[in-house]
C-alpha cells in the first residue's frame, strides 16, 4: 500500500537526514574533540551511533505547512516500531520486524489516505507492506557520507548535557547537530532551518533494548488481497 511505504520513507528519512556521532570520554572540562576537524568529529560520530546498535529518535517535522510529531525505536536488528502523525491527516503506527513492514492507523489517517470505506475497511487492522530490506538498518541510518563540509560552532547544552555544535549550511538550509561531549558522545539534537521540511529531533536511549514483534495474523489484512477481492 502506498500510505504504508510512504510513510516508513518519511520516517525513516526524517532520521537519517540527521545523523553521526563518536565514542570518547571527558575529562572535566577538557574537549573530547580537542584538534579535531567538524567533519572529523561527525565521521567519529557516525561510527560511534551506530555502534550502540539501537537508539530512539522524538521529532517534529513540517511538510507543506503541516507538522508531524514522530517517535519510533530501533533494534539492534534493524527491527523497529513507532508513531507519526498530525492533527489534521491523524495517527498512525507502524512496525517492521526482518523484511516486512505493518502499519495500523486511526480513523482520520485512513480517511485521508481513501476515504471513509477504507478507514471502515482498516479499522483496528495492521496493513502488511511490501516485503523487501529492512527499512530501519542502523547501519543505513548513521552513514556519514552526506556530513561533509561542517563547521563547529560554540559548545552548547541540550537538556543538561554538554554538547559539541556542528553545523552544516547548504543554500538557504542550515543543519546543527548536538554531540554530547560527556560519556560517548552520540547525538543529542539535531535541528533543520529554513528548508521545505524544517524540523528538529532528538536522540536517546542508544545501546537500550528494543523488543519488536510481528502482530497477530488474526489483525492482519493484505492489501493485494484486498485489491483482489479476497
């Protein structure tokens, strides 16, 4: 189903718009990232996330003037599970445990996407998707690749915590990424200005467990069968 695909891909890309980050320790007020480059620092980092192997993301994002709160959680595995949604196109949750992905959403999400009869149709139902690779590989996630040309701001502090500036400006876009600098130093934020997709996200619990299970068959409906009929 397309709203299915669609919106793994938004989700999926809303985090890996935003990513990097490395695996040193401080020591008081001494700089973890002391004689290294922005972009030095973001491929440390990259690695370091990656290497915790499952972490969760919160963040809001804007497309076309509507903002949508998103929250999900992967698994060292790859697996993961979450949220996305908006007041005016609703909620929805989706889950992807090894190459299948499920989504099940509200009333208003199904509405939007076709109509009353689909919402009727979907009700407390998880639609499966395609199968295909897993949509939530951490190793797809934390590439650094598009990190290049960074440059390091002043120190700042997210939520407490002490935290490297990394800044990337493409256009009229700028992108700043948080990295904490005390115990690893994954990210802690990471904010997009002046872009079509404005957003902010934050990061936590890397390296916390994540239990991701496929729902019941019994909840399930097959979008092909439904296209057939069945």
């Amino acid at each position: 189903m397309a709203a299915n695909r669609k919106l793994l891909a938004v989700a999926v890309a809303c985090a890996a718009a935003v990513i990097g980050v490395t695996g040193c320790s401080s020591d008081g007020d001494k700089d973890p990232f002391d004689g290294m480059s922005a972009d030095k620092i973001a491929d440390k980092a990259s690695k370091a996330s990656k290497d915790a192997g499952s972490f969760t993301m919160k963040g809001k994002m804007e497309q076309k003037g509507e903002v949508s709160n998103i929250q999900f959680s992967v698994a060292e595995s790859g697996d993961c599970k979450g949220t996305m949604g908006s007041p005016k196109k609703g909620t929805a949750e989706f889950l992807a445990t090894g190459k299948t992905s499920y989504v099940k959403a509200d009333d208003k999400f199904w509405e939007s996407q076709g109509g009353a009869s689909t919402a009727e149709l979907l009700k407390g139902r998880w639609v499966k998707g395609a199968e295909g690779t897993s949509v939530c590989n951490p190793d797809d996630m934390f590439k650094s690749d598009k990190l290049k040309n960074l440059k390091r701001e002043d120190d700042a502090e997210v939520d407490g915590q002490k935290a490297a500036v990394l800044t990337k400006k493409k256009g009229s876009e700028t992108t700043t990424f948080y990295v904490a600098m005390e115990g690893k130093p994954y990210f802690l934020k990471v904010v997009n200005k002046d872009s079509d997709e404005p957003g902010t996200v934050t990061f936590s619990d890397y390296g916390k467990a994540v239990d991701v299970k496929a729902p019941p068959a019994s909840e399930v409906v097959d979008p092909k069968k439904l296209a057939n009929g069945s």
